[in-house]
C-alpha cells in the first residue's frame, strides 16, 4: 500500500521533485497583496463616491458651481487617489503569485493562469488611469487663483465617477479561479460558485453599458477570494 504526500505539507525542508533540491514554502505575501488591493478598491469605491458635485442636482448644466463645490472637496480625492493606487500595486504583486500559483495547480496547458492575470492587469490599469488625473486638480484647486477652468473640473468629476470602478476584468479572473475549482478540483467548490456567481455578474457589466458598475462586485470578490486562499494556506503550514 502506497500513499502519495504533498511536498507542500511534508515537515523538513521542501524539495524540487525533479531534481531533490531545497526549495522555499510557497510564500503568502501575494494572498495578503490581493486581501490589501481588495480593501483598498473597496476605499477607492467609496471615496470616489464623495467626489461627487457633478452628480449633485443643485449642480445641473452650472460648471461654474460644479467647479467650486469640487474645490471643497481635496481631501475625498486625496483619499481616492492613495487608496487607488495602493489598490493598483498592491494588485501587481496578486496577479504575479496568483498566475504562478495557478500554474503549479492547474493542467499545463490551461489558459486559465493566463486569463486569471490578465483580468487583474486590466484592472490595474484602469486604477492607474482613473486616478491619473488627481493631483494635476488636487494642486489647482490648492493655488491661490483658480488655476483651472470650470469645465474640466466637470469633466474630472465624471472621470473620477467612472475610470476607477472599471473592476470588469476582474470577472474574467474569477471566472478563470472557478474554472480551475469546479473543472480541475484545485480550490475548494464553494470558492468555484463564489467566483462563478461574482465573476459572472461582474463579466457581464464589463460587456454592457453600466460597466462601472462592476466596482461593486469586484473587490467584493477580490477580498472573499483572498481570505479563502490565506485560510488555505494556514491549513497547509498546520
């Protein structure tokens, strides 16, 4: 009788399983980054949010008002700002270990580690637009003249009400996470119908015309999944 043992749970130092060489424990800080982006796109949604005099009814078709009351609002953007780009690298660090994790986990063919990073590549990209225009406003609204003109501050508001809530390609992540769960069996089946639900929805505002709408449902996801994968990992260094 025979049994098969993970490396990953055997005690002593990890080998190579080709080569018999020691290897490090798979690290956690990438599941901590994706926890770190999720909380943190979290903030940006809702800091975003309070950036909102275009959107005020009081404002309508007065670019002049929306203007002023946007000036009353540096720190709202100061706070999205930080709390989008902290989203944005700390989703670099995820993308990297989740494509590498994927890959050890899935068939080597899959495309599924492919899809799962790119997914997170587009999203970082629209954290890095949708905050790239902060601080050029955050300092004219700081000059002790109005160093901007009012209808690009109207235009900012909108920017700022819509860049940033691109999480779509994040759908396309999940999707790929709960093809590699319900599919191949590497994550537990609840974390495959979590991503297949959030994913699927989150997908389908990336295709129509509420697509910001998927800043809803994607860091939601984000956060679900990394505590998943941070508890999974806790259970293998038991």
């Amino acid at each position: 009788m025979s049994t098969t043992l993970d490396p990953s749970t055997a005690s002593g130092p990890h080998r190579d399983a080709s080569t018999g060489a020691p290897t490090r424990p798979p690290g956690r800080g990438w599941v901590l980054a994706g926890l770190g982006a999720g909380l943190a796109g979290v903030a940006s949604v809702v800091a975003s949010s309070l950036v909102d005099a275009v959107y005020d009814p009081a404002n309508d078709g007065d670019p002049v008002a929306i203007a002023e009351a946007t000036s009353d609002l540096v720190p709202q953007i100061l706070t999205f700002h930080t709390a989008t780009m902290v989203s944005c690298a700390l989703l670099v660090v995820f993308a990297a270990g989740l494509h590498r994790h994927l890959q050890k986990r899935t068939h080597p063919d899959s495309i599924v580690p492919g899809v799962a990073a790119i997914g997170l590549v587009m999203v970082c990209v629209a954290q890095l637009m949708g905050a790239g225009l902060t601080t050029e406003f955050a300092f004219a609204f700081a000059a002790p003249d109005d160093a901007f003109v009012p209808e690009s501050v109207a235009f900012f508001g909108h920017w700022v009400g819509t860049i940033p809530w691109l999480w779509g390609g994040i759908g396309l992540t999940a999707l790929a996470m709960a093809s590699a769960a319900l599919k191949q069996g590497t994550f537990a089946r609840w974390v495959g119908w979590t991503s297949l639900v959030l994913g699927g929805l989150t997908t389908l505002f990336l295709v129509s015309p509420v697509q910001y709408m998927a800043g809803m449902t994607g860091p939601i996801w984000l956060v679900v999944v990394s505590i998943a994968l941070l508890r999974s990992s806790q259970a293998r260094r038991a």
